[in-house]
C-alpha cells in the first residue's frame, strides 16, 4: 500500500510539472503569435503564427483550462480512508501476485466458504444425461 501511494504521488508530481510546463509553453506560443501578428501587419504579409501543434494545444485545451486544472486540485488533496475489510480467507497468508512483482508458486489459496460451494453439489441437480433426456422428451 505504501508503495502506490508513493507511485501515485510521484505521478501527480509529474502531472503537476508537466501540466505547468505545458501551460507556459502555449502561453510562449500566444506571445510568438502575437509578434507574429504584428509583423504580418506591419510588413503587410500573412507568415503563419502558430505551429500546427502549438494550434492544436491553443484551440483545444489553451492555457487558461490548464492552469485552472492546476488551481482547482492542490499536491495530496486525497484522503486516505481505510476501510475494514472482513477476513475472507480465513487468516491465511494472501497468495503472491505477479501485479506487485511477486512470483507466483503453488497452488491458489481458496476461502473455505467458497471451497465448501465447489466440492458439494447442489441438491437438485441431476445427471447431464438425464437432463437432456426430460428436455427433449
């Protein structure tokens, strides 16, 4: 647990850094394109004034939406909330899982509730040949 928490705290660190670099970068573009303009008018010619990327940022997320992104969440505003968890398998020791990095040996550990439902059959089931059999007769 203590290792995801800190995995998703360095992520957000990162959103943040980048996320804010991001913002200043379009607002570069926005001055760049404002020179431009001046220029253009100036010189009386029609020099493009963004990039096709830097549009592309400026049209569909722009500056503003970014830094709001930012203003709006502020580093480890999420809580941290422990729920009690019932004892499903009985206090046995968890098995290994490969998601965690841990290698996986032996056979899977099963709640004896759950074992309980796979070994005993139900009580009204019947023969696969015999159900077929009512269903066709």
């Amino acid at each position: 647990m203590k290792r995801a928490i800190r995995l998703r705290a360095k992520a957000d660190q990162k959103a943040r850094r980048y996320t804010q670099l991001l913002a200043d970068a379009i607002g570069a573009a926005e001055d760049a394109a404002m020179q431009m303009n001046e220029l253009n008018q100036l010189y009386n010619v029609d020099v493009s004034t963004y990039t096709l990327l830097t549009q592309a940022l400026h049209a569909n997320s722009g500056q503003e939406v970014l830094v709001d992104h930012l203003a709006q969440s502020t580093p480890g505003e999420e809580l941290v909330i422990f729920n009690q968890v019932p004892d499903g398998n009985g206090g046995q020791e968890l098995p290994a899982n490969p998601l965690f990095g841990e290698l996986v040996a032996g056979t899977p550990i099963i709640a004896p509730a759950q074992a309980a439902k796979i070994i005993a059959p139900e009580k009204d089931a019947a023969p696969m040949d015999t159900q077929a059999s009512e269903s066709l007769g």
